[in-house]
C-alpha cells in the first residue's frame, strides 16, 4: 500500500506503473478485492532479506566500528561521541547492504500485475535481481542510495545511540 501510494503521481510526470488510489483505506480494499489478502503481501520475499541483512550489518558494524574509534583514542571509551562514529559507521553499512533489496522490493511491489496477482514484469525474487543486473548493471541495483542513507543513517545512529544508553543503565 505504501509503495503504491508512494509511487502516485500526475500523468504528465509519471513514471512506471501508476496504481490510482484514493487513499489508504482505498488502495487496501482495491488490492485485496483484486488479490486477496496475498497481494496484501506481494514484494514480500525482497523485505524479508531486507530487514535481515540490515539489522545484521547494523549490528555487526556498529561495535566494530565504536572500538575501532576508541582504539585509535579518537574519543573516549564510553563517550558519546564514540557512539555516535559507531552509528554512522554503521549507518553507512546498512544503507549498503539494505539499498539492493529495497530496489528488489519497490520493484515487486510497484509492477502492475494480471488478474490472477501474477507480475508482468517478474517472476520473482531472482528474477528480479538478474533482470535488474542484466539491463542496469549491479549499479542498478543501487538506485537511491543517497536517499536511503538519510533516511537510515539518522534513525541508525540515534537508534544505537539510545540503545547504547540504555544498555549501559
């Protein structure tokens, strides 16, 4: 639903498949009365990965790179301000790694599909992924990473930083 509504625009600068929902409460009845409750979940094979491969480069980096700062005694063990490095260390990976399933994912979710909620555009997962490699280049697979590092490296960096806090309480 997010992505549909997302991806919503005027004719004129229109670009891929265009879905016409009213509104939230629209766009769920629409979907589900054309595909059931699975097209409720269609894409959902790209944000499974997406969420795993995230949380564990999140997690992997951000220690990682919080005692490679204090080691090299540019902040404090314990500072803030070590965290902080960590997190954006980490936020970096993540927008990294999660940025290739969230192109995987926009896309299965994004395609216009047949009656019966089949894609037209690909079969699935894997296919999305050659299809995308193969007419973009594995560069392709990387669209919008800028814009995926601000959204994540913020919520990254604050959220191991509170996490940090709150561990130490």
């Amino acid at each position: 639903v997010k992505t549909h509504l997302q991806a919503q625009t005027l004719s004129t600068v229109a670009v891929g498949h265009q879905h016409n929902h009213e509104s939230i409460s629209a766009a769920f009845e629409s979907i589900y009365k054309q595909h059931g409750v699975a097209g409720l979940w269609r894409g959902v094979t790209g944000a499974v990965p997406r969420v795993a491969v995230g949380s564990a480069a999140q997690l992997a980096t951000f220690t990682s790179a919080k005692d490679w700062v204090c080691e090299r005694q540019w902040f404090g063990e314990g500072s803030w301000a070590a965290v902080l490095a960590g997190g954006m260390v980490s936020g970096v990976a993540v927008a990294v790694t999660m940025t290739p399933f969230d192109v995987i994912s926009t896309r299965l979710y994004n395609q216009p599909v047949d009656a019966d909620g089949t894609g037209k555009l690909y079969r699935g997962f894997l296919d999305c992924i050659l299809q995308i490699s193969s007419k973009e280049g594995l560069l392709g697979l990387y669209k919008g990473i800028g814009a995926v590092y601000l959204r994540l490296g913020p919520h990254t960096v604050l959220s191991l930083f509170f996490w940090d806090e709150l561990r130490k309480m």
